[in-house]
C-alpha cells in the first residue's frame, strides 16, 4: 500500500518499473557516462599527481618556505634568516603538517654562471645535503655517468648532461661556478665532476647543478643559512590544508616581511596552467558527452510525458497539482539518473581499477623523454581514486538528471485536463 | 448565505468555444442550471450536444470560455489551477466513462489514491474495507488493474469516488 509521503516516488519508481525499456535505454546511457567520468576523472587525476609530483621533487617541493623576495630575484641576500628558518623548523613539527610530511630538505640556490676553458652558461646552483636531497629528489634517479653526491664530497658538483655537452666536459672535469656572495661580492668556486644526470627536461639538464651544501655556504659566505626550505607532503592534495597551517603558524615571520609560505601552484605557475588546462579539457570533453546523454534524457522523458497525456491529465482530474504532477516527471527524472549513475560510477571505478590499477601505458603516443612546464611525463599514467570526485560526479550526474527532467516536467503542469482524458494512444 | 452558496452546483450562462482550424466549434452555449445538494440529476442528449463538456466544466477540467460556474459556493472561473486541482480532490467525485484507472497501480491503491491525496492519516479502517470488498467480488486486492478493470470494471470505476470525504458533487459521464 502506499503512504502519502512517498506516493510521489513510489509512483515514480513503479512507472520507471512499468516503462522498462524506455528507463532502460536511458540508464544505459547514464551508466556507459558515469563510467567514463569516473575513468577519465581517475586518469586525469592520477597524471597530475605524477606531474605534481615530479615537479615536487625537481624543483622546491610540494610546498617551499623562502626568503618574500627570493622567488623573482634568486639572490642570496633574499635567504631567510636564521631566527626565520627556526621559527619554520618549529611550524614543520606542529599537529596537521608533521603527518603529511615526507621529506624537508634545506636548499641554499641561487642564479650563477658555469665556466669552463670551452665557454660559459648560466646555471641554476642548489647546494644540498647529499642524503636529505637523495631522499627528496628523484634527480639522483637520472643518473646517467658517474654518481650522486655523498656526505664526504666537498668540491664535488652534480650536473645536467646538456651542461656537460655545453661545456665539453667530461665525468673527473673540473670547472668554475661564479655567483653574488653574501657580502655582494662576486666570488667564484672551483667544482669536479662526480655525476652527470639526464632528467628528460632541457632546461633542466641545461642549467641545474648540485653541490655540497657546505661548500656552497662556505663559498659564498651564508654559513648555515638557506634561501628555501623545500616540504614534500604525502599526496597534493594535503597541500591546501597543510600550507593554511603553516602560514597560521609562521603569521608573524610572514607579515613582517621575513618569509613566504609558497604552495607549488605558486612556485611553478607553468605546471599550476598545465594542470588547469588539462582538467579544463577533460570538462569540456565531460560537458559534451553529458551534453548529448542530457539531451537523450530530455528525448526520452519527453516522449513518455508525451505517451502518458492521459494518466497525468487523470491524476491531475483526481486531485494532483500541475506542481506535484511536474514533480512526478522530475522524480523519475531523478531516480533514474541517480540510480543508473550510481551503477556507472561502480562500473567505471571497477574497470578501472580491475584493469588499469597497474597504470595506462601510453607509451605508444610519447617517449619518455617527452617534457613541459619543467616537467617530465612519465608515459605511464596510474589512476587516482577519490570520494570526492565520486561525489562530484554524483551530484553532477544527478544536476543532468534533474536539469533534463525540467522541460518535460513544466510540459506535464500545462497539460489540458480534459484534453488528456480524451487522449488515446 | 446566498443563492451560489445555496447550491452544490451553479452555472450562470455558461458558454465553452473550442477554437479549431477553421471555425470555432460551441461546445456549450449559455447553459443556467443550478443543482440543490442531494439532488440527483440526469442530463440526456444526443452525441456531441456538450453534454461531457459541461460536466468538465462543472468538475474544474476545463475552463469556460464565458459565464459562470460555482460549485459549493465556489467560483471557478476565477480559481488557480492549484485550488482547481484541492477541489476536484476534496469535493467532486468522478465517475469516468472509460475505467481510468493508473496502471502502476493495484487495484486497491487505485481506490486508496484520492484518500492518500487528501492526507488521511490512518488509512486501517478503509483497507480493511477494501480486503472484505475484495473477498467479496472474489478477487485480490494486491491485483493489478488491468486484471481488476477486466474482470469488475464497474466496481472499480464507482470504488474511488466513494472513498473521498463524501463529495458535494458526484459526476458521471456515460
């Protein structure tokens, strides 16, 4: 028996049961869309965070505190002070950051100039703890000759191979680093060297080098001191959450001008493009897809609005209102899209996991080598599931699914009462 | 209380015109009639002499196209199509003259439905009303319609006007 409350839906619900072909050819439409959103979703999601990643561990980390000025000048005068990189030490320890931490590294980096008896090239110099930036950093994973730094190493450098080649040098070759010192001076270092790297991004192997940090701090007069502290977190998306702390945190360094708390969107704003670029493709792709699915919805609902005149004009004869019958077609609406999207989101979080958990092999389009925004793509993309995206993409499901129950819908509430009764079909 | 209030139904000149094609076709033309409550009232006439029509505009389904309609007292040429809608629920019973009846829908729920519309809390009372009125024409109440409309189409066709509130005016189109 029914009950006031639910008759609405469950008249909805017998009618999508009565109608089945029809529900069934909508529903398969939401199902193969839902899915495809979950997979594209999960595809999409999982290459930005190997993007994230990867520029992460290039470059300054998930998360990078700096000297305010340093990021557009990279001169060693706008290095944080010492009280400042206390005080961010301390922030680093504190309850909703020491949990997402997986590495902090102490980077001293600034612009300079690579020489050798062959030429000269403008270099990016970082100087590192050898084992603390091992950890951090998948550079010391792209060795191609040589070595990476260890602890003991004092003149030793750490260079790209498209430096190697420009500069002619060879793996034992000595050369020169010239920089600002601390005191404004122009100072040069003498280097060897130990390891040669090829990371996929010209620019990259063209310009970075890393060097003990104490002899870079020696060589320039800084000590102890660092330009950037450099956070890797566990997963980007703790980025948001983590750098809201930190900034609470270290309020009063960074109002009075001693530091930055800066997030890799700001630190690398071509790969923050990148990433909004692709996922605004992706909704494009989504928002056509779901486009034509919408108006199939439209399409279908119509049609039965249109083959079941004389049942809403009886209902209408028996007492409901143009507003309930309008609310019966988008309750179908609803449920329909709401259920078969809900099988599409499993079915698309099922196949994707049961086949491509391994990650999607795009090999076949692009080389490993194939690089942008500072960044090298790996061809092998591993998917990324979350609950936050099911849940968006239920409730976008669902806005589909009522946005195109609403035409159908407003055509039930004028349908002419007595007109209907005589309909026959 | 005056003489629209007086009656369960009115009609003061009531004309309906449906625009077609080509001419308009005068489906009602200036009808007066007044019906006292628990008046029974035939009205005969030969196909296509308005007569299912003026009952639609008596019930609220339709609208005239000029003149006035009143049923309880009410004025429904100037009603919302909502208050249309509460007092085709609460006040008029329809007798259709085919079975109408909603096919997702068993037979019992299709008698029930204007009682759940009206919000009649405890409906106990009337199911057991209708298992015994079921007994009785030896079928199942859990029936679809279809077999239901088969078998006792008349039953059914009277069985939901009678479960309203009683209505002040019943209307039986044959």
């Amino acid at each position: 028996m029914l009950s006031r409350e639910t008759s609405i839906v469950r008249l909805a619900l017998r009618n999508l049961r009565r109608y089945a072909r029809r529900s069934a050819l909508t529903a398969a439409a939401m199902i193969v869309g839902g899915a495809l959103m979950i997979f594209s979703l999960s595809i999409g999601d999982g290459g930005h965070e190997d993007w994230i990643k990867s520029g992460a561990r290039m470059g300054s980390g998930h998360i990078s505190i700096q000297g305010p000025g340093f990021k557009t000048t990279r001169k060693i005068e706008d290095r944080l002070s010492s009280a400042a990189r206390a005080a961010a030490e301390t922030a680093l320890q504190q309850a909703g950051v020491v949990e997402h931490i997986v590495a902090v590294v102490p980077q001293l980096a600034i612009g300079g100039l690579a020489s050798s008896t062959t030429g000269a090239r403008p270099a990016q110099i970082i100087g590192v703890d050898p084992i603390a930036e091992a950890e951090f950093s998948m550079l010391d994973d792209k060795l191609v000759e040589g070595r990476y730094l260890e602890p003991d190493d004092r003149l030793a450098a750490y260079i790209g191979a498209g430096m190697l080649e420009a500069l002619d040098l060879r793996l034992g070759s000595r050369f020169v680093l010239t920089a600002q010192d601390a005191d404004g001076e122009i100072s040069g270092q003498l280097v060897r060297v130990v390891g040669v790297f090829r990371s996929g991004v010209p620019e990259i192997d063209q310009a970075l080098i890393h060097m003990p940090f104490a002899t870079a701090g020696s060589w320039l007069g800084s000590g102890e001191d660092v330009t950037t502290i450099a956070v890797l977190v566990d997963r980007s998306r703790a980025v948001p959450p983590v750098t809201r702390v930190l900034r609470r945190e270290l309020f009063d360094e960074i109002e009075t001008g001693q530091m930055d708390v800066l997030t890799w969107r700001e630190a690398s704003p071509e790969l923050d493009a990148a990433v909004r670029i692709d996922d605004l493709g992706n909704y494009v792709w989504q928002g056509i897809m779901f486009g034509i699915i919408a108006l199939g919805i439209v399409n279908t609902v119509l049609m039965s609005v249109m083959y079941r005149k004389r049942e809403f004009g009886l209902l209408q004869a028996l007492g409901f209102t143009p507003r309930q019958t309008g609310s019966l077609v988008i309750t179908e609406g609803v449920v329909l899209t709401a259920i078969s999207g809900l099988f599409g989101i499993a079915l698309g979080l099922f196949l994707t996991w049961f086949f491509f958990r391994e990650g999607l092999d795009f090999s076949f389009t692009w080389d490993e080598d194939w690089s942008f925004g500072g960044i090298a793509v790996d061809p092998i993309i591993i998917p990324m599931f979350s609950a936050r995206r099911v849940l968006q993409s239920l409730v976008f499901i669902l806005a589909i699914g009522t946005l195109a129950s609403l035409y159908p819908a407003y055509r039930a509430t004028r349908i002419d009462v007595a007109e209907a009764m005589k309909f026959e079909r | 209380m005056n003489e629209h209030n007086a009656a369960a139904v009115r009609t003061e000149e009531v004309w309906k015109i449906f625009e077609q094609e080509a001419e308009e076709v005068q489906a009602v033309r200036g009808v007066s009639l007044t019906i006292e409550p628990g008046e029974f009232t035939a009205m005969a006439g030969p196909s296509g002499s308005g007569k299912t029509t003026l009952l639609n505009l008596i019930g609220g389904l339709t609208r005239s196209t000029r003149g006035g309609v009143w049923v309880a007292g009410q004025d429904l040429t100037t009603m919302s199509n909502r208050n249309l809608a509460r007092m085709r629920l609460d006040q008029i019973g329809f007798i259709f003259q085919a079975y109408n009846l909603l096919p997702v829908l068993t037979a019992a729920e299709n008698a029930e439905f204007p009682l759940l519309l009206q919000g009649v809390d405890n409906l106990k009372a009337w199911r057991t009303g209708v298992r015994a009125s079921c007994r009785a024409v030896n079928s199942s109440e859990s029936r679809s319609f279809a077999r239901w409309s088969a078998s006792r189409p008349w039953y059914w066709r009277m069985s939901r006007p009678q479960t309203s509130t009683p209505p002040l005016a019943m209307l039986f189109s044959k």
